[in-house]
C-alpha cells in the first residue's frame, strides 16, 4: 500500500473512532444526568443542576484524558481519545457562556489555538490535527444556539 493511501485509511479511520469515543462520551454524560435527574430530582427536573453536572462530567474526562497522556500508549490512540474531552469542553464553554457567545467564541478559539500551538511545539505527529478540527466542528455544531 502506498504512503498516500496509508494516510487516507488512518485519517478516515481516525475519525470514524473519534465520532464513536465523542459519542461514548455523550452516552455516559446523558446516563449520569439521568441517574442524578431520577434519584433526586424526580418531583421537580427544573430544578437539576444541569450545568453542574455538565462541569463536573467535562473534568473528569480532562483528567482521565491527561492520565492517558503520561501513558505509553500508540499516538494513534491519544489522539483519538482526545475527541471525546476536547468536544465536551468546547460544548461546556459554549453552553456555558450562550447568552455571551463572543466569549464562548474567544475561550474556544483560545483552547483550540493553545491546544494547535502545544501539539506544534512538541512535534506531535499528525494525528491531533483532524482530532482538534474535527472536535471543534462537532462540538459547535451540538451547542450553538439555533
């Protein structure tokens, strides 16, 4: 198989997991909101604390994701894992911040840029760009207001 080749089936093959990890995420997310809105809140759901939930969810994938990083994992694999936090930071921030969508917008294009630039300076493999770019357009097309 030529070089070129070998590049399109791991960058097609890369996406195809990351969708599946980012929707892994999203399932685990909806079962913990649901669990939390059953066992305490089943009188009143207006009164769930969505975005708490929301925060503290975001967190503990940012911190299994930089537990994965100090591991000797394949680079293939980090960075696909990376789709998963990255997209439900990027969906908290805008959530976060709907009613002032130009600071969502600066904190996003902040993380996205310091996330770009740190793989850049470190010399990552290709790998994290379609992730990052990927990430960002599944995570703003899910939160953006319509």
């Amino acid at each position: 198989m030529s070089k070129q080749w070998r590049i399109i089936l791991e960058s097609f093959s890369l996406i195809i997991i990351g969708v599946l990890v980012i929707a892994f995420c999203y399932i685990a997310y909806l079962m913990i909101y649901l669990s939390v809105e059953q066992l305490f809140y089943q009188d009143n759901v207006q009164q769930l604390p969505a975005h708490f939930i929301r925060i503290g969810s975001c967190l503990l994938l940012v911190s299994v994701y930089f537990w994965v990083l100090l591991t000797k994992l394949n680079d293939f694999i980090k960075a696909f894992l990376l789709s998963g936090p990255l997209t439900m930071i990027i969906v908290t921030v805008v959530l976060t911040y709907y009613n002032k969508l130009f600071i969502a917008v600066i904190l996003v294009l902040i993380m996205i840029l310091s996330i770009i630039w740190f793989s850049h300076k470190t010399k990552q493999v290709w790998y994290y760009y379609p992730i990052i770019v990927m990430s960002l357009i599944i995570g703003l097309l899910y939160a953006w207001p319509r």
